[in-house]
C-alpha cells in the first residue's frame, strides 16, 4: 500500500510524459515506457519492476540510484538487452532494443576481463569483432591503443588482468566499452568494488572523457556524491518488489565540476540533500 | 636470475628443490634448512622406514616361489632386466649389421639382386614393455579426449544435450576395463581386418579399452566447466556480438580450461591403471603382459621381476601426472606463467 501511495505522491515530480500520454511529443533519444519485468520463481512469477519510464536525450548523463534490491540494475540490464521486458520497451535512435548488442556497451560491476588476454586484447576482442570490414588492421590498433590512453593505461596495455590493481582492471573495462563507439554507455555500479581514493580518480576521469566524448550514459549507482557528481540527471527509485520510478532530478550545475569546489557550493548541497531524503525518509527501508 | 629459476621450479611442481636454491643464494641457512627438512628430509625418512618394514616383513613370507622378494631382490632384478635390456640390444645391432654386410655384398654382386630387409625379432625387453604401453595409453588418451572435449563443451552450452547425455554417461562411467575388454576384443577382430595392418589387434584392443574408461572425467568435467562460466564472460560475448565460434574458442573454453585440465588428468590416471588391466588380457606386448607372463613363468626371479614392474608403474603413474599439472600450469590462465 505504502509504495502505491508513495508513487501517486511523488507523480507530480515526474516529467509529464512518463506518465503515460503524449505520444505525439518529438522522441527521446532513448525512451523507455511503461517498462515491467517479471523474473520466474517457484511461487509463481516475481514482478521485479513495474512500469518503469523514462526519456534520455542525446549526450546526457544519467544515474539510476536506489537502495539495493530496488531493481536499478534490471533496467540497465533490459536497455542493455541482456533482460527481455515483459511488458513495455526500449527505444534507442528509433529502434526497438531487444538484443544486446555494442552499440549499448555495458561496464560491468566487477570488470568481467577476460583473465587470459592482456589489457590490449580484451579491448581488441571488441574492436576486432566491432569494426570488422570497417578498420584494417593498423586502424584498428591506433583506435585499441587511443582507447586505452583515454583511460590512462597505455603503460599497462600488455599485462594479464591479474597483474594490475582493480580501480586499472576497471578502466580498461570502460575502455573495452569506449572502443565500441557505443550510442549509450551503460555502466552498471562501475566503482562500487573500489575504494574511496580510487573511485575518486576513475569519477575524474570519467568526467574528463564525458567532457571530450559527449556520450549518452546511464550509470548505475548507490553513492550519492557519485551521482549528483557526475549526473545531469539523478532517476531515483523506489524499492521493489514491482520498482518503479520514484523521482527524477535535473542537477543542473556547471561543467567542468570539481569536487573540492563543490563540497561547499550551495546547490550541490542541496541536491545532494535532495537525493538524501528521497533515500533514506520517503524511500527507508523497512526493518528487515 | 635465481628467482626466474624458482619460478620454474614451482611451475614443474619440483617445490623441493626451492630451498636448495635459496640456500646456494646465501639466504637464512636456518630456515631453509627446515624448509628442506620439512620437503625433502621426511618423505626420505618415510621411504627408509618403509624399506625397513618391507625388508623385515617380506623374509617372513614362504611363497612356492621361495621367500617374497626384500628390496634388495628386488633391486637385484631391475638391474637383471636392464642388463638384458643391454644384451638383446647388442644382438639386434649385430643382427642389423650382419643384415647390412650380407646386403651389400649381394648388391655389388649384381646390381640388380632382390635384397630383403628383415626385422630383428628378438623378445622384447622390459624396456621395449614401458615403451609399448606409453604408447597405449597415449593413444587411448588422446582418442577419449578427442571425443571428451568435443562433446563435453557441446554439454556446457546446451543443458538439453546434457541431459539427454547424462544418464549414459551415469551408466557407462563405473564400468569396469575388464568387462569393456571381452567385447571390445570381438568387435575389434570383427571390424578390424586388414593384410599389411599397421597396429596389432591386442595394441588396438587395449587402447579402445583406455579410451572408454578414461572417457568420462574429462566428458564430465568439461561439461560442468562450461556450464558454469562467470555469466559476465557470456555476456561481455552478447555485448561485442561474437559469432558462435568465436564464442566457443575465445570465451567458453578459455574459461573452462582450468577444469578441463583437472578433467584430462584424472582420465590419465585412470586410463594408465586400466592399461595394465587390458594388457594383461588382451596381451598386448607392454607391462601388462609382462607381469601375466613373469606370473605364469613362475620362476625364484618372478616375484621380484613383478614387483620391479609394480615399482615402475608407479613411478611411471606418477610422472604422468606430474607432466600433466605442469601442462596445466603452463596452458591455463589461473597460473599465467612467464609473465
């Protein structure tokens, strides 16, 4: 009851489209409408998500933040393809997603490098079958090799996964993604098995390649700071089961942003107060 | 440079002999003086006390064949079978020397002469024996994980195909080598007929025979190796849109190589224990035979003899195993070697 309440509470904040009407508006570069996942269990079928929509434009960054269990994840993983919606859908660039494929690229949480291929040739796995017939070979080693510098690790581009720290392993992740040329990067917790210092670093530096790229992104996270950090849009959720969309906040302030400048800024505070209460007042998790 | 060579020695799986090494570099005399106690000191002290009881054990027992061979009957008899060895190897270089003189001497008669080369056809020596059943089992092996491997990853990525497989496999695993051979004997002598044949049948038969028992470790193994791939792997593949079989070969058996691995080498443990059964029936001219005939022979030197084979298919056991941990630490990417 309290989530149905919650949501027709909270209607007002969305923007009005989500709602359901309108169709006739100029489309999203991404949408996603009326979105619901059902996942087979043995006490019969559990609706992960529930009518889940959402508008993405072209070169904006989006994050998806809500308490753990709350279906986040499951979104990415239907833009991605990875998922099959059970009601509803994805419509990227006007095309109906309903495989994976690299033109989504996908960060994983924890990497997902091959272990037995260097830096180098996990992103060439994805380049070499990306850009067949479309790069020679000395094309394709230029775009592996500036990939990998976007990312700062050329240095390390010939060594096994194994030899390098986790925050590395995870920017030649993103690297493997970038190569791809994807139209939506979607990055699925990509910091959260890391610590404080070094996801302070990999957030710069995805600033850095977001401000020289413009790509589209949605980035799946649970860190507050990271969110309204790095977003121009925070999607907030509400908890499951049957997840839906909580609120959407536009976090309009100023790029390039710089974290210790923003500690003290007065707007960053209040939205990071904002995506607070949502959290951990309207959206609390009941005691387990 | 030192530290490359322990790296090495690790990776053969010879961990005795780091201690030695750290030693000749000038570290902590103390502790690694334990260390190669501990690796080196005990097991030596085991085999002496075994030796011991052995030695002690053996002269109580009264066989029809005499007294049960101590170690030192024993040892008498490996050098007995390696002089032999030596022996029958002189008579066939001089039997393929005089073969050569007699040729040529024919041939600058007239040019023209038919000549005839003859195999030397000398009993084969306990040596010849190892070498034969190497060869057994290495082509029962390599044939089971021709078949295994094949159809194992064909099990992984399709759970229908496994489990239409599986009860076969539930069924066929725990046959014993003896019950397989009788039939395996009949079908080979049906189906394998030939004037000028390159195997002999008894070859043929014990290799089928290896080949389906050690057949299933790595069968299953592989199965379960690529049904169980981190899921992420699969889908970093349904990201960048791999075709199937670079999914297969750059994905799914990279991934699974580790169990695979553990797979083929308990099939060569396996299939080395099954030889010696199968040689014994199907009398295929390697250890197997050799302890058969040794046991029929029934002379004083026969138990000896037989336990100078039971040391060295052991030994041999043993080697094999050792050769195959070492591959896998080389080929597989949980232990990226030489980086």
């Amino acid at each position: 009851m309290s989530v149905i309440a919650m949501r027709k509470e909270h209607l007002h904040d969305l923007p009005a489209e989500t709602a359901g009407e309108a169709p006739s508006r100029p489309r999203a570069f991404l949408d996603l409408s009326g979105v619901s996942i059902d996942f087979p269990t043995r006490k019969g079928p559990f609706r992960a998500l529930n009518n889940v929509s959402l508008k993405i434009a072209k070169g904006e960054f989006v994050s998806i933040i809500g308490h753990s269990g709350c279906g986040k994840s499951t979104v990415l993983n239907i833009v991605a393809g990875l998922y099959q919606a059970t009601e509803g859908g994805a419509i990227l660039n006007g095309r109906e997603v309903n495989q994976p494929g690299p033109e989504r690229a996908v960060v994983f949480q924890n990497h997902a490098l091959l272990p037995w291929l260097t830096c180098y040739q996990n992103v060439e796995l994805a380049v070499k079958t990306v850009f067949k017939g479309r790069k020679n070979k000395r094309e394709m080693r230029e775009w592996i090799e500036h990939n990998l510098k976007l990312v700062h690790m050329d240095h390390a581009m010939h060594k096994y996964p194994a030899e390098i720290s986790g925050g590395m392993k995870q920017r030649v992740g993103i690297a493997r993604a970038l190569a791809m040329e994807p139209s939506v990067l979607l990055m699925d917790e990509p910091f959260g098995a890391l610590d404080a210092l070094t996801r302070a670093h990999l957030q710069d530096s995805v600033m850095e390649i977001q401000a020289d790229l413009n790509n589209t992104v949605i980035m799946v996270t649970h860190d507050v700071d990271e969110a309204v950090l790095l977003s121009d849009k925070i999607v907030m959720m509400a908890n499951g089961p049957a997840a839906t969309v909580g609120e959407v906040l536009e976090v309009d302030l100023a790029r390039p942003r710089d974290r210790l400048a923003l500690a003290s800024d007065e707007r960053y505070n209040h939205f990071r107060s904002q995506v607070l209460s949502f959290l951990y007042e309207r959206q609390r998790r009941p005691v387990e | 440079m030192s530290n490359k060579l322990i790296n090495y020695l690790e990776t053969a799986g010879l961990n005795w002999a780091v201690p030695v090494v750290r030693l000749c570099r000038g570290e902590d005399a103390h502790e690694q003086a334990s260390e190669l106690f501990t690796k080196v000191g005990l097991p030596l002290i085991a085999v002496l006390v075994f030796l011991l009881v052995w030695s002690v054990g053996a002269s109580q027992v009264k066989t029809s064949l005499g007294v049960l061979p101590g170690p030192a009957a024993v040892w008498h008899q490996a050098v007995n079978l390696y002089d032999e060895h030596q022996a029958q190897r002189e008579k066939a270089d001089a039997f393929y020397q005089r073969q050569e003189e007699r040729n040529a001497a024919k041939l600058e008669r007239d040019p023209d002469a038919e000549i005839k080369w003859r195999d030397y056809t000398g009993k084969p020596t306990f040596f010849d024996q190892i070498g034969t059943s190497l060869l057994t089992v290495f082509t029962g092996f390599v044939l089971a994980s021709l078949i295994a491997i094949p159809v194992g990853v064909a099990c992984g990525l399709s759970p229908k195909l496994y489990g239409a497989i599986s009860p076969l496999v539930q069924i066929f695993k725990p046959v014993s080598p003896l019950a397989w051979l009788p039939i395996v004997t009949m079908v080979v002598s049906a189906v394998y007929i030939s004037d000028d044949p390159l195997f002999q049948k008894s070859f043929i038969t014990s290799a089928v025979t290896v080949t389906l028992c050690s057949l299933w470790p790595t069968l299953i193994n592989t199965a379960v190796a690529v049904a169980s791939i981190d899921k992420d792997w699969i889908n970093v593949g349904r990201v960048i849109r791999l075709n199937w079989r670079t999914q297969v070969f750059k994905i799914a058996i990279p991934a699974a190589l580790p169990m695979i691995f553990t797979g083929l080498r308990l099939s060569l443990g396996v299939g080395w224990m099954v030889l010696i059964a199968a040689e014994m029936l199907a009398q295929n001219p390697g250890l197997g035979k050799f302890v058969w005939d040794e046991f029929q022979n029934g002379s004083s030197d026969s138990l000896g003899r037989i336990m100078v084979a039971v040391i060295t298919i052991g030994i041999i056991g043993f080697l094999l195993d050792w050769l195959m941990v070492t591959l896998q630490s080389l080929l597989s990417h949980q232990k990226p070697a030489g980086h």
